[in-house]
C-alpha cells in the first residue's frame, strides 16, 4: 500500500486535478442524471447504475421519476409499485431498499441527508452511494470507488494485487481520499468516472488520447492489459427447473416470493429445482400438492427458457397443470389465482414475465 501510494505528492495531485478538469470541460459524457443537483435523482440514478449499464438505465429512470418525482411519493408507494417499475433491472433488493430507506428519510423530517454519517445507515445505501450523494448533490468532497474508478485508479498507481480484496479496497479507497479536492468535488468526481467510462475503458484504454497519461503508472510500465487483476470468474453450474402454470377456471396461480429467496417480493408461478432422476410429472405434482395443497394433473410443456443468475446456469422447463376437484390452498406464501389479462398488475420476475407472457398468448381469457 505504502510503495504505490505513496507516489502521489502535491505535484503529482496538482498536475493529475488540472489535467482531469481541463479534459472533462469538454470530455464529460451527458446523461440524463447529470448535473443534477437533487439528491433524490442522485441517489435513484446511482441506485439503478449499480451492476447496470447506463444504456439500461434511461428509460428505467425517466419512468421511475415521472412515477415517483420525489421522497415523499417513493416513501408512500406499494411495494409491488416500485418493483414493476424495477422490473428486468434486476437485483430487486435495491429497488425494495430505495422505498425502505424513502420511508426511514419521511419519518425523520423529509430532508434529505446530507452527510455521510447519516446517509450511510440507510437500507442499500454504501460508501460509494454516498460520497457520490455527497459530492455530486452538495459538492462537499466525498471520495468515489466504483467499477470505473477501480480500473482508472488501478491503471493510475500501477496497482497490480486483487483490487476487489480487503487490502486493494483499503489501497483504492485511500487513494481517491487523496484525489478528491475541496473545490468542486462533484465535477471532479464525475470527471473521474467519465475518464473511466470512456477513456481508460476494460480492453483497449485509449491511452494516446489520456488527458492523465503523464500521471500514469501502467502506462509507464506498459501494464495496461495487466492492470487491474480481473475478477475471478465462478465456476457454472448447470441446473434444471421447472415452472408449473396450475389452471383453475381460466385462472392460474401465483404466489409472491418470500423473503431470503431469489426476487424476493416478486410474484411468480410455482417453480422448482428438478433432480437429476426425477419423472419430471410425478415430482413436480408431488411437490405442488406438498408446496401449494391443490391436486393437479400436469399437461403440456408450453416452452422453455434458458437464463442464468450468478454461477447458475439453469433450464426452464415450462409446464402447464390442471388442478383437479377441491383445490384449497394450503400455502403459507402470499398467492392468488389471476387471468392472464390480470398478470401486467403484478411484478414478475424476468422469467416469470416470459411465461406470463407465454400463457397470454396461448390462452383467451374465459
Ligand atoms: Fe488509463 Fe491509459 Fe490513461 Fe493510464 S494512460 S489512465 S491506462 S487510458
């Protein structure tokens, strides 16, 4: 840590900040979200950014803000409103955590915190998030480490260790303590991630059109391919799942995923992980009746979906059940029989929406 660190010296800093502003008065990417000094559109944009590409957020930005303009109407909404307007963003956590912390910032007063030490105890809100509140809402110098900044810091001390370990953090979040200014810390910290996004990129850095190049240690040491250690990639793991669309009466059954699962909150049709050796039929009937109550007979297999979450590579399989005679529920989630044209009412999961939309097209409603 000492040794790359401790390279960076006034010079150093004054020659890296005059460089960066210089490059970013004409360089800065334009987004919807930018100079935007409202922290509640701050705080949604990064929100939503986290593990999403800027492309994907647009649309899903200017939707969320028209349907939720501010604290107040985010800390008021239902649940199941704001995550079917999160839909197909993924990790749902954070849209659940987003109304969880509007609430928490309503019952205090409705001001919107300003500080670090008050931002950070709110639901979904981290270091990152909050200097990024801080500094580009306030303009009070917070420091930023995000996927951009990562690569570009990396790049900039020659760091060559894991930068996602405890100790590369504790590196890389020191060093942008050092980079941030006192005079205006949200321009010079969107400066940073813009240098990141479009310049000093995963593969191929522009380096001949680096305003920072003089200041640059890989560049130096022509270490750029190298520079930063990629993550380390988890081993797949194939896996077979089945989803049963159980028909009563033209309707089917939903259930909202619990808490601690996948897409918790979200509605879904009935689905399970299939053994290996399983008669696909018999098991999934079995567990139906031990999971939900009704008897049912398993019919066709509409489609199937073929998607991955984390290291799991899964097969969808998906089928359509008949419940047969007294089909009372025995579940402990949260369910409801609805007709296809009910399902745009209630958040799906990705793959639920698919075969959602799958059943709609098969079906009429009666
Ligand atoms: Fe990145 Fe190249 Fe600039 Fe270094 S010189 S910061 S590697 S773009």
């Amino acid at each position: 840590m000492v040794d790359e660190l401790s390279r960076i010296d006034t010079n150093w800093l004054r020659r890296f900040r005059s460089a960066l502003r210089r490059w970013h008065a004409h360089g800065g990417r334009d987004l919807p979200w930018r100079n935007c000094r409202d922290p509640y559109k701050v705080w949604i944009s990064e929100v939503m950014l986290q593990q999403t590409t800027v492309a994907a957020v647009k649309p899903y930005f200017e939707r969320f803000l028209k349907r939720f303009p501010n604290v107040a109407a985010l800390a008021a909404a239902n649940e199941a409103d704001v995550l079917r307007l999160w839909e197909g963003l993924g990790y749902y956590s954070r849209g659940r955590n987003l109304r969880k912390a509007a609430q928490v910032i309503v019952a205090n007063g409705g001001e919107f915190p300003e500080t670090m030490d008050e931002l950070l105890p709110l639901p979904g809100i981290g270091r990152y998030t909050a200097g990024a509140i801080v500094s580009f809402a306030f303009d009070r110098p917070a420091p930023i480490l995000e996927a951009n900044t990562l690569r570009l810091y990396s790049r900039l001390l020659g760091f060559r260790d894991d930068p996602r370990s405890t100790a590369g953090q504790r590196v890389l979040w020191s060093f942008a303590e050092k980079l941030v200014p006192t005079k205006s810390p949200g321009e010079f910290n969107q400066a940073l991630m813009d240098l990141g996004a479009t310049v000093c990129t995963p593969t191929e850095p522009r380096c001949d059109a680096c305003p920072v190049a003089a200041c640059c240690r890989a560049l130096a040491e022509q270490a750029q391919a190298e520079i930063p250690l990629p993550a380390r990639r988890p081993e797949i793991t194939e896996t077979r799942e089945a989803y049963v669309a159980i028909e009563s009466s033209g309707r089917y059954l939903i259930y909202r995923r619990p808490e601690g699962q996948r897409w918790a909150g979200l509605w879904d049709f009935p689905r399970f992980e299939l053994p290996s050796l399983a008669k696909t039929r018999q098991f999934l009937e079995q567990q139906i009746a031990a999971d939900f109550g009704p008897r049912v007979s398993i019919s066709e297999r509409l489609t199937q979906i073929k998607h991955s979450v984390t290291r799991f590579r899964i097969t969808l399989d998906c089928w359509r059940a008949e419940a047969i005679g007294n089909h009372e529920l025995i579940t402990k989630h949260s369910t409801a029989w609805v007709k296809p044209s009910q399902f745009a009412r209630y958040p799906f999961s990705t793959t639920g929406r698919q075969f959602a939309e799958c059943l709609s097209r098969s079906v009429s409603d009666p």
